[in-house]
C-alpha cells in the first residue's frame, strides 16, 4: 500500500535496520525514531538498509560537520543582548563594546552614535532587535582612517573549520542591512594578527528598506588561525575605511585590511544610517535559515565575556541604588567581605568594576575603596581597603567583570 512503511525489526545491537522487502511505496517515511548508532545519509533506501551521508530528518541535518548545534558562530546575531547601555544611545571610543559581542574599532572619535533599535523602525519578520549606527557629521575619511563593527569569534568556536590547512571549509556570511544610503558597501573576515584578510562587498539597492545579504567565502589556507580561547576570527563591517586599510574584494590577502576598496562610507554623510541585524556564520557555500536561540542561552552566551551584578536591563553605573551586600566579621571591627560568583565560567580571569550603590564613585555604600582579593573564571572576592565597620554591619557594592577578547 502506498505510503506505508513496514518493519519488520528493528536489531539495536548491531544498529541494523530491517525492513520487510517491497515494503516501501510513495516516497514517504513518516516519523523516525533513531537509537544510539544508527546511521541515516545519502537519501538512499536499498536492499533493507538505510546508509548515510547528509539524510535530513524534521529539519535536522545528520552527517559529519553538519550538525544544527552551533550552525551559527556569531554571538548575539539578533541583537538581542545589550547590557552595557540597556538600549541607551552611546558614542563609542575605539576598541569599546556596544552591544554585547560587538565592538566598534575607530581611528576618530564622536563620528557616529550606536544604539538597540536606533530610529526604531519596522524590523524584518523573526527579529525584534538591530544594532543601530548613526553618524553625527559628514567626515571625509583620510587615508590611513577606518571606522567599522567588530565581532570577535572565540577560537574554541571556529577551530572546526580548519583554516590554515588544506582542509578549510567554506563558510557563508548572512545578515539583514538597513541604511539611508545606498551602493557597495564593505567589510572583512580576518585572523587574530590580523595578517589574512578577506575584503567582501555586498549592494544596497534600495534605501530605508531591510535587505538580505548572503556574501560566500572559501576558507583560508594559510595563515594562523588560533582554535582556542583567543580570538579566533573577526568579522568587521566598515563603515568607512580608507585606502591603506583596503583591499581587492572576493580573495584572501596577507595583509590588514578593514573593508573592501571602494565601499561607502556611512560616516561621510551627516545623519546616515546603518542597521544590522539577524547575522549568521556558518559552513557552507549558502546560507540557511537563522539560527534562533532562546534568550536564556543567547545571554548566558554573552556573560561569557561580560556580566555584571546589576539587573538585566539596567546598566552599570554609579549611584544606581541596591547593590550586593558585604559584612563585617563577627565578633570583631571588620572590614566588609564578599564573594561574587559569576552567572557562567567566563573565558579567562576578568577584570572587575566596582561601583557604589550611593554615590558617584568606586566605594563600598559604607565608606573605602574596594580591592579584589581574588580573580578566577568562577567567582571573586571583593574587601574594603580601608573603613572598618562594625560587626556584621551590612555595606554594598556591584561588580560588573569583562573577559572580553
């Protein structure tokens, strides 16, 4: 009977599938459930055997490096994640972060603004947030001036591909642009020495409107690509880089370039604007549909690199009220103590911001400085250098720590 797929049985011990011959009529294979070791591929049912080699069950890609776990490399491609600025507009200054994961690499100050959801305007379907660039005057960009986003993708994250060996695997770079301008426009994969580069282009036809762009790049091999907790690759999106820092587009070069010869320039124009949102990295020589991750796993993703003792949606700052508490020791005079244990293992030991609760300063709520007694991926212990307080009298701090690459 067409349609109906008969079993006959089903041997776990020796993975095989048996399947009543002549079993199989209309194509169609209903739900599946597959034990420990039983391979699926190649589309191809023969003899009473089912073989593999990139068979997709329900959406699930089932072959060697084409699992749908970690298909997209880029953190945060949603823009989901802000807490630095907590949607606050900010004039970044080199090398700072805006949103979480993304840093802006810049040779001028004060040329452009960032901020989630900058304009608000209509967003593509699926997506809730964009980064939003804004320049705040018309710049001539000089020779050796480069203004873009940076993404940097962690090694352990990357080390898959192979760059730098024969093996590289092609991968595609996707993502949704919005602007106020239009024409070709830039940006590079680059390693962490930033001695191979990969200027690619990529056109904006129609102003003030969402755009899908998908740019194809064979993997590099050369080069030294680190595949550990370094930086392991950056993405960067110029927006507007002058000629020493670009190169031809479309071919790996053995030089640092920021974008692409010829780009536009968004900070050449007062008030222009580029959004971006929904950016995805990953194998292959096309891209496939984002790859949405649950908020939680998206900010635990970010706290990796970057989190802090204040509320989700509040940015750390002086004088913001609450605070975790210290005390002094029992029994005694004491200086205030406590221990923060950050939310993740974060990717290296941190560097640790204090802030008072009440004031506009660095201080505990109840008087000195602190100091950071001890610093490690899992937590940190923070003391005051100074003022004693009595016997578990109660003082406050917050904390924020950066891993950041």
């Amino acid at each position: 009977m067409a349609g109906i797929l008969i079993v006959d049985q089903i041997q776990n011990s020796s993975n095989t599938l048996l399947i009543n011959s002549g079993a199989l009529a209309g194509n169609t294979v209903g739900t599946a459930q597959l034990q420990s070791g039983i391979t699926v591929a190649a589309n191809t049912i023969t003899a009473n055997t089912v073989t593999t080699s990139g068979m997709s069950l329900g959406g699930v890609s089932i072959g060697a490096g084409d699992a749908s776990i970690m298909k997209n490399r880029i953190i945060n491609g949603a823009m989901v994640i802000d807490q630095r600025n907590a949607g606050a507009s900010v004039t970044p200054a080199d090398g700072a972060y805006t949103l979480d994961r993304w840093k802006v690499g810049i040779s001028q100050a004060s040329k452009f603004t960032v901020q989630q959801n900058a304009g608000s305007v209509s967003l593509p379907a699926g997506f809730t947030n964009y980064l939003g660039v804004t320049s705040s005057s018309a710049y001539s960009v000089g020779s050796g001036d480069y203004f873009g986003l940076r993404h940097c993708i962690e090694g352990y994250n990357v080390a898959d591909l192979g760059w730098g060996s024969a093996s590289a695997k092609t991968v595609t770079l996707s993502f949704q642009v919005y602007s106020s301008l239009t024409g070709t426009f830039g940006g590079v994969l680059q390693n962490s020495a930033q001695n191979r580069s990969y200027p690619f282009t990529y056109t904006v036809s129609s102003a003030n409107t969402w755009t899908s762009i998908s740019v194809t790049i064979a993997g590099d091999t050369t080069g030294t690509w680190l595949t550990t907790n370094g930086i392991g690759m950056y993405v960067i999106f110029g927006l507007g880089v002058g000629s020493t820092y670009s190169g031809t587009a479309g071919s790996w070069a053995g030089s640092l370039y920021l974008s692409a010869t010829g780009a536009t320039s968004v900070v050449g124009t007062s008030g222009a604007t580029f959004y971006i949102t929904g950016v995805q990295l990953e194998v292959g020589s096309s891209a496939t549909g984002f790859e949405y991750v649950n908020y939680q796993t998206s900010l635990a993703n970010c706290q990796r690199y970057f989190c802090s003792s204040f509320n989700i949606g509040t940015a750390p700052a002086q004088n913001i009220g609450g605070g975790m508490i210290g005390k002094g020791a029992n029994g005694a005079t004491a200086e205030p103590i406590l221990t923060w244990s950050f939310p993740v293992a974060m990717r290296t030991s941190p560097t640790v911001t204090t802030y008072n609760p009440s004031a506009a300063n660095n201080q505990w709520s109840a008087g000195s400085s602190p100091r950071v007694v001890t610093g490690t991926t899992a937590y940190v212990s923070v003391d005051n250098t100074g003022t004693a307080v009595t016997a578990g009298t109660q003082s406050y701090i917050s904390l924020s720590a950066t891993a950041e690459l």
